[in-house]
C-alpha cells in the first residue's frame, strides 16, 4: 500500500472549506439516502482505503461536509503525529441507500475507520488488508488489542478521534455516535493521551455492539438530513 499524492491531497484538503456544499442527505443514517455524494480518496500522506477494490466498487462515497472533516482531521495528524500512518473503510454508496452487510452507512454520515496498527518493531504500518481476512473486517483482536506481528495504536486512533470531533464543529457537523469494542475502548481511555477527554465528549456506544468492532470503529456524523420522502433521485 503506497501514500503518496502529499501536493495534491495537501492543496486539497487546504481549500475544501471555500467548497459550496454539494450534498444532501436525506432520512438517517439507518434509513436514508444521499444526494452530490463525493468519493473519498483513495490515498494521502498518511493514509489510504482499506481495499482497492472497495473504492473501484464505489463503496467510499460520503456527504461533502464528511469529506472535508476527514482530509482537514488527517491533515492536522501529520503535525501532531507525522510518523502515523491511518486506513479509512467502508462509508458508503455514491446515492446512499442499503450497503450490505452494514446496518447504517445509508445518508452519507456514516464511516468506518480501520483501527491503525504498530508492528513488532514499533512502527506505524497499515493495517493487513487481503481478500483472506475480508480487507481486514475479519481481524480480530485480543482484549489487549493485539494479533499476530500487531497491537493497536491507541494512541494514534485517540489523535485521530480528537482531531475529528475539533474540526467537525467547524463544519457544522457533530458526532452522534462512536461504535468500538467496549473493552478496548477502556484501553483507549486509560492508556492514550486523549483518552479521558474523548470519553467525556464523544458519545461512545455503551452497549455491546452486534458485532464486536474491534478491528475498525465506526463514527456516525450528526447532520439535519431532509425527511426521506424527499428524496426522488
């Protein structure tokens, strides 16, 4: 997996807040639908999607407001952690709608971060993503946070998690919730540097979820969608 692009996505990113909003969503993230959906890019500085194949099948699209938190968020990361290397997932589908296997990801709000990963030499590497282990969904992690040749960073996912929720207040968008495995997410309060405050700002989801989320946590953004039966794409 190659990052690349530092000019282009740098440039990118820097200019999207004088973007007119482009997209609409409609309904919630449950049941909804999504209009002027935009792509994410495949890859920056310091990150990338979690399969190829997944953004040739156009399973990254989200609301424009969306995008330009994640590219400001991961933007702001290289200052505070320029070694950080970060794999986005699954989103969404360029009119949102149902995207099979997920339960959400239908109003262009929705977003599967791949939880970023040191290697046995203590460096900042993607996260192992093959048609094997199903792009890296069918990890699974120890109550420590760990597999095989990896243990998760927590303290590059709390950097993130903290750079996301500053900059979505200047898109006006909120953070309606955060799905990760309970467990680890006492890991990550106790043990990264901005653990305590996220536990205090962001609305992590107390209850075990229906699949465990250990291997990516997601994040639904909080917008005023329009009512569904508004929708006529």
């Amino acid at each position: 997996m190659k990052f690349s692009l530092p000019v282009v996505v740098s440039i990118f990113a820097t200019c999207m807040p004088c973007v007119a909003d482009a997209s609409t969503c409609y309904g919630t993230v449950g049941k909804g639908r999504l209009s002027g959906g935009v792509q994410l890019p495949p890859q920056g500085v310091n990150f990338a999607a979690y399969s190829s194949t997944g953004v040739e099948m156009g399973r990254t699209y989200v609301h424009d407001q969306v995008r330009q938190v994640m590219l400001e968020a991961y933007a702001n990361v290289r200052t505070t952690l320029p070694d950080r290397t970060y794999v986005y997932g699954e989103t969404g589908l360029a009119h949102g709608g149902p995207i099979p296997p997920h339960r959400t990801h239908q109003a262009g709000l929705s977003v599967d971060f791949m939880v970023p990963v040191l290697d046995d030499a203590d460096r900042s590497v993607p996260m192992p993503s093959s048609p094997a282990n199903k792009f890296g969904y069918a990890l699974e992690f120890d109550d420590q946070g760990r597999i095989p040749g990896y243990r998760i960073d927590f303290d590059a996912m709390a950097e993130q998690l903290y750079q996301i929720s500053m900059t979505s207040r200047r898109y006006g968008l909120t953070i309606a919730r955060v799905i990760f495995d309970p467990r680890l997410a006492e890991r990550l309060f106790n043990s990264s540097r901005h653990g305590a405050e996220l536990q205090r700002i962001l609305p992590f989801m107390k209850e075990r979820p229906w699949i465990r989320h250990d291997e990516h946590y997601h994040v639904d953004f909080g917008l005023s969608c329009r009512p569904l039966r508004d929708y006529h794409g």
